[in-house]
C-alpha cells in the first residue's frame, strides 16, 4: 500500500481499467453490498432448484423416488464440482469479475430453457398421477430428456461459476493488511450467509408457491428474471470495483512442480539449515510486493523441492535459470504446503454434505407426505421447510457477527471471534446431532402412518395426521451447523491459501458439496443393494412409498458416519498449522495482533 497525497493505492488490486485500485474509491464495505445483492439473487435462482426439483423430476418428470434423489444430487454435485475449473480460469486468466459475469449469463440462458420446457406440454411427458398404483406414467425421453439436461447442467455451470468466482471477488473488496478492513472482511464472510438465507427467505416462499400454485413455468420463469437483475446489479459496480490482477499463470501449477520436483529430489540429502534452501531475492522494482513465506519446520520432504545442486547465479551475463519442475523457491514449497495441510480439513467435510443432500431430497419427500396446513386452508409446501431455520438465521447472524463476535474476541484476541477451524467443529457436530433427530422424526411419522392405517397412502392428496412442522427440527438444527461449518470453511481456505489461488480455495468448500452429492447418490445405491433382500419395499430406501421403507435406518447411518468424521476431523484439525502472517497493529486497541497465534501481543 502506497499513499500519494491523500490517495492511498491498494496493493495488488487495479480498477476496471487497469489503473491501480485507491481506498475510498474503490473496494469496501458499501461496494460490498453489490456483490452480497448479487449473490442473494443468485441463491434466489439455484436454492429452489436444490429443494424442489425433486418434486419436478418426479411429478412432472415421472421418475422413481430413488432416481429422482440420485438425479438432484448429481445435478448439485456437477454445479459444485465445475466450480474449479472456472475458478482455474477466473484466477490465471479471465479474472474474477468476468468470470461472474460470463456465469450469471450461463445461469440466464439455463433457467430459460427450464421455463420453457416446463410451459410447453410437447416438451414434457402427458400429466399423470406416479403415486397411483393403477396407472402407467411415461418418463421423459427423447429429445425432452436432452432438452431437460442441456438445461440442467447449462444452470449447474452458471451456478458453479458464481459460486466460484463471487465469494472471493467480494473479499478482494478488503486489504488484510490494513486491521479495520480484516475484521470488516470476516464480517463480509457471516453476511455472505446472510444474503444467502435472505434469497433463500425468498425462493422458499414466492419462488416455491408459484412452482406448486401457478405451475413450474411461472416458477422457473421467477428465477430466470431474479438471475437477469442480478447480473444487471453486478456490472453497475464494475467501475467501484478492486480487481486482482489475473497473472497468465496459476499458483496451482507452480505447486504441482514442488510436488515433481521433491519426487525428483527425493535421494538428496536436506541441509540442516533451512536458509541454505532456493530462494528468490524480493523484487525491489516491481510496483507490486513479492510475496515470500518464511519457511517452517513441516512436511520437510517437500523441502526437498528447494535443494540448490548447484549456485543459482542471476547477476552474471548469461544466468543459469533452473527448471521449475526440478528446483522449487522456499516460497512455493510453503505454499505446497499449505495446500496439503488443507487438504485432511477439506476431505472431512464430505460426509456433512452428504447430510445436506438428504434434506434437500428425502426429507422433502417426507414433508410431501404429511399435513402441510399451518392455519384454516393455508399450506406451506413441502420444499418451503427450510424456510423456518432461515428465519432464525436471518436474526442470528447479524446477532453473532455485530454481538457475539466483538464480546468472544475479547477474549480470545481473534479477528473472528473464534478459529475458523473452531467455528467448522462446531457444525460438523451439530450436522450429527440434525441425522439424529431426523431419525427419530421419521420413526414418529411411520408410527402415525400405521396407526391410522395409512402406510399406503398417497402423498399430498392423503396426508397423514402429522404436521409437516416435526421436521423443522432437522432443518432447524442442520440450519445452525451450516452457519457454522460452512462460512468457517470459506473464511479459512480464502485465508490461508496464497493470494493468487484466492478463487480456487473456495472451491475447496463447492467441491467437498460436490464430492459430498456424489456420494450421497453411491451411498443410496449400496443401501439399497445391501438391503433389497431383507425388506418387502426392496431395501431401506425403495419403491416411491416411504411409509413402507427404512428412512430413519439411513439416517441413523448417517449420524453414525457424521459422529466418526468428526473424530477423525479434531485428529487432523489439532494437527494443522495456520499460514504464518506478520502482525498488525489494532486500531481498536492500539496493540499489536499476532494473527499467527489469534492473540495479542505485549507492546
């Protein structure tokens, strides 16, 4: 940072015109507020889809229970898994704010094509009721079924490509080196949530009610125009923007030679003091800091990437410049070696999503089978359930980021209150405790169902004597873990990771949703292959009669697996190294805060 009168220049960040980005101008909190709008749209557009499409592919689209679940988790694990491949390019090449634009485009075009389809009946199969038994519904095939997934997975990519690219474009909002706007950045973190839930609020109600009320083509069509003013919002706020400075390169392939180059290296012999290692001299002239990590006392075996066979000579005529893939600066390798550490507290997350998926696919199925009234007449959809824990939630983050936070960080000294891995613990128990209680709820709806005689009852047109209510429980709790859990995976892969994989850490976050979808989708199949033979509906999870399967076996299972993650996941949380960080100075206190150790030092 360099200032020039009052003109104080943000490192590292230009405007839209390649100009170097300056405070007050640029970036901040109220530039922010774009982004988060953006990013509520969005949500607004995507959030349906993940709680209803269910619903669409087995009413309209005339699929099984089973494959209509197994068809949504795979669509949400594509549109979180093409999230790194934008994010490759958002990083190295397009930059971060074209590639959110480019995406929200992708996401327009997608939920046109849906809307179409669901308005026109020749591109869908004839209406025909799937749960009577007596009659014989025609899937979608054909050029529909090309239609429906062209539409898909064009959505999924617009979806994957805001996720990717927004989250971190918002954070490049702030300077982590100035100690106001760090702490203002890991406010922007909790109200990314928020704006999440607040499109959610919206989808799950307006969204939701035009989809079962006026028909799919006024819901999908809802969307598509929601998608529309969020890209308009988003591109006002170019000229405000502060950019980061796409390189032509990626930091992703520079770890991937530490990694060949220590394989290569691997007979050599470390020396015993670390400053003998490759090393870079700082570039004095470059207009932007080079960014150089200390080296620290893990992975040694990486270190091997660093071991100078030869005098690397840069003042001579003719310099000797050694090949990256054989001999690696102490600064990638510390880089490496952060990515590797993160990875344990990446793949520890996969079962949690595994968690969510259900929510989004049986337990809408649940709620389809019992009573929806709330007061008289009217009904809540089954896909709006989750709106109860984003009430809650909408109260609570502005109460935990503005109150809890400031009053906990008295204690601990910590920019976020508590550490972001702290903050991811909490939630993977809680994600546990929310299968648990869903197991026990599904008990209570099975035992209502036998007791009036109603295990072969139609969803929605029969439904049981039980309010759709006794789900908000697992909803409610699985609600709390996500504000846990999720936005401390965001907050800690974008600050540890090196300043050009910003866009690609998050993704560690979309890609464990992915992997987590995926597996949910595997999980369903080996269930119900390993129990066909020993329940009448042909495993836990067959047939389109859950008052006849085993749901709450599958969701002790998963409680089950959760409880044994998170066990798995202290061992590897204990273990990790935060990225090393110089201290800055509080404007609050006037003290030092050693962002290393997240307290503060003596004066």
């Amino acid at each position: 940072m360099q200032a020039y009168g009052e003109l104080v220049e943000v490192e590292g960040k230009v405007d839209w015109k390649g100009r170097p980005a300056i405070k007050r101008t640029h970036g901040g909190r109220l530039v922010s507020l774009l982004i988060l709008a953006t990013f509520a749209l969005e949500n607004m557009c995507s959030l349906p889809l993940a709680v209803n499409l269910v619903t669409y592919f087995n009413s309209v689209m005339h699929l099984s229970v089973a494959d209509a679940a197994n068809a949504v988790t795979n669509f949400m694990g594509t549109s979180y898994i093409l999230s790194i491949g934008v994010a490759f390019l958002a990083d190295a090449y397009i930059g971060r704010y074209r590639a959110v634009i480019l995406a929200g485009c992708l996401e327009f075009m997608g939920l046109s094509l849906l809307t179409l389809q669901a308005h026109f009946p020749k591109l869908k199969p004839p209406p025909c009721n799937i749960y009577d038994l007596t009659s014989r519904c025609e899937k979608v095939d054909g050029s529909n079924t090309v239609l429906l997934y062209a539409a898909l997975y064009l959505t999924a990519a617009g979806t994957a490509g805001v996720k990717a690219a927004l989250p971190s474009h918002g954070a490049d909002q702030f300077d982590e080196k100035d100690p106001k706007e760090a702490t203002q950045m890991s406010s922007f973190f909790n109200w990314l949530l928020l704006s999440v839930c607040i499109g959610a609020a919206v989808s799950l109600t307006l969204i939701v009610w035009l989809q079962t009320h006026k028909g799919w083509d006024w819901g999908f069509g809802a969307s598509t125009i929601a998608m529309f003013f969020g890209v308009i919002i988003f591109v006002a706020g170019i000229p405000f923007f502060r950019i980061h400075v796409s390189q032509g390169t990626t930091v992703f392939t520079e770890i991937f030679q530490v990694y060949v180059a220590a394989i290569r290296n691997r007979n050599l012999r470390l020396p015993e003091n670390p400053e003998e290692l490759y090393e870079i001299e700082r570039d004095k002239e470059s207009g932007i800091e080079v960014e150089l990590l200390p080296h620290r006392d893990i992975f040694r075996f990486l270190d091997k990437a660093a071991i100078q066979t030869t005098n690397v000579e840069f003042n001579s005529s003719k310099p000797q410049v050694p090949s990256p893939w054989k001999l690696c600066t102490v600064t990638q390798v510390e880089n490496a070696k952060i990515i590797f550490g993160m990875i344990p507290i990446f793949c520890s997350t996969f079962i949690m999503s595994t968690c969510l998926a259900q929510l989004q696919t049986f337990s809408i199925q649940q709620g389809s089978t019992m009573d929806a009234r709330i007061a008289g007449n009217f009904k809540i959809p089954p896909a709006s359930l989750p709106i109860l824990p984003v009430i809650f939630m909408i109260i609570i983050i502005p109460v935990y980021d503005q109150l809890l936070v400031p009053f906990i960080r008295k204690f601990t000294g910590h920019t976020t209150g508590i550490t972001h891995l702290q903050r991811i613990g909490v939630g993977l128990v809680l994600s546990s405790i929310s299968m648990g209680v869903a197991a026990i709820m599904e008990v209570k709806r099975k035992r209502i169902a036998e007791q009036h005689k109603m295990l072969d009852a139609m969803p929605i047109l029969e439904p049981l004597p039980i309010s759709t209510f006794w789900l908000s429980f697992q909803f409610f709790i699985f609600g709390i873990a996500d504000m846990f859990t999720y936005v401390g995976l965001l907050e800690f892969f974008y600050s540890e990771a090196p300043k050009a994989l910003k866009s690609m850490s998050t993704c560690f976050l979309w890609s464990s949703m992915a992997v987590g979808y995926f597996f949910s989708t595997i999980l369903v199949e080996i269930v119900n292959s390993a129990t066909k033979g020993s329940t009448k509906s042909r495993g836990w999870l067959g047939g389109n009669n859950l008052n006849r399967n085993h749901l709450n076996l599958f969701y002790w299972l998963l409680s089950i697996l959760s409880l044994i993650n998170f066990f798995n996941y202290l061992f590897w949380a204990r273990w990790y190294k935060y990225r090393p960080q110089p201290p800055i100075v509080s404007n609050v206190t006037g003290k030092v805060v050693d962002l290393n150790g997240n307290h503060e030092l003596k004066d």
